[in-house]
C-alpha cells in the first residue's frame, strides 16, 4: 500500500520531467528545415486541381491529408511535439498561400411561409389537447378501467 502511495505522489513529477526532457530534445531548427519539403509536395499535388476548386476540400482531399501526415512525421521525427507553434506558422502560410481566397459564406436563414409555419405549430398544440382530454375521459369513466 505504501509503494502504490509513493507511486502516486511521483507520478507527477516524473510525467512533467518527460514532458520537460521532450521539449529539450525538440530539434526546432531540423523541423523547420524539413517542413518546407512538405509544403513543396503539397503544392506540386495541388497544381493537378483546378485553382477554382480550391476552395471545395473534396477536390483535393487526399493530397491535404498527405500533408498533415507528412508535417507530422517530420515534427516527430525532429523529437518535437504535433502540433506546434512553429509547424501551425507553417500549415498557416501554406493555407494562406493556397486557400487565402476562400471565404466562408454565412446561410440566409429564413422563416418558412406562414402557411406552414402555422400548420407546424398547431398539430403538436391540438395533438397535445387531444391526449389530455383522452387522458381526462378515461380517467372519468372508471368503469372502463376495471
């Protein structure tokens, strides 16, 4: 019982010493030098989309998935974590590059017509009447009931 306690009140310690060790070990200068390959790579896949669709992530789908895996692969073989502030700078100018003209444009919602919008409103209001005076004549009629 008193191993498991000393376990515990290290356990902290020795996760925020790896923790520690793995920002020592982050080759930051080796992933910077690496990630551009990446970015290079991306951007030859790209030039078989058509620029217009740049902006539909279905086109080219497959060549941005192998990007992220290839910026990650290159952050941990560097001995840094992913993602990072210095690989997110990176992953930023390549959408700023490529994506910059994208904008996301914001659904006019609107109310359905007023015919509709009654009728949606009334079924749930007159079928909630109905159960309870359904509810109230059976309670009513006990002789039913036994």
């Amino acid at each position: 019982m008193e191993a498991q306690g000393s376990r515990r009140r290290h356990l902290p310690v020795l996760l925020l010493w790896g923790a520690r060790q793995q920002s020592e070990l982050c080759n930051e200068s080796l992933m910077l030098e690496k990630l551009p390959a990446c970015g290079k790579s991306f951007e030859e896949m790209m030039k078989k989309v058509d620029s217009k669709k740049w902006c539909n992530l279905t086109e080219f789908i497959m060549y941005y998935d192998n990007f992220t895996q290839c910026t990650e692969r290159e952050a941990n073989n560097a001995s840094c974590f992913w993602p990072n502030p210095l690989a997110e700078g990176f992953i930023t100018g390549i959408h700023k590059q490529f994506f910059s003209n994208c904008t996301s444009e914001k659904v006019h919602w609107e109310d359905p017509p007023d015919e509709i919008l009654i009728t949606l409103i009334l079924i749930p209001v007159l079928l909630t009447c109905a159960m309870i005076t359904l509810v109230v004549w059976c309670s009513k009629r006990s002789d039913i009931l036994v």
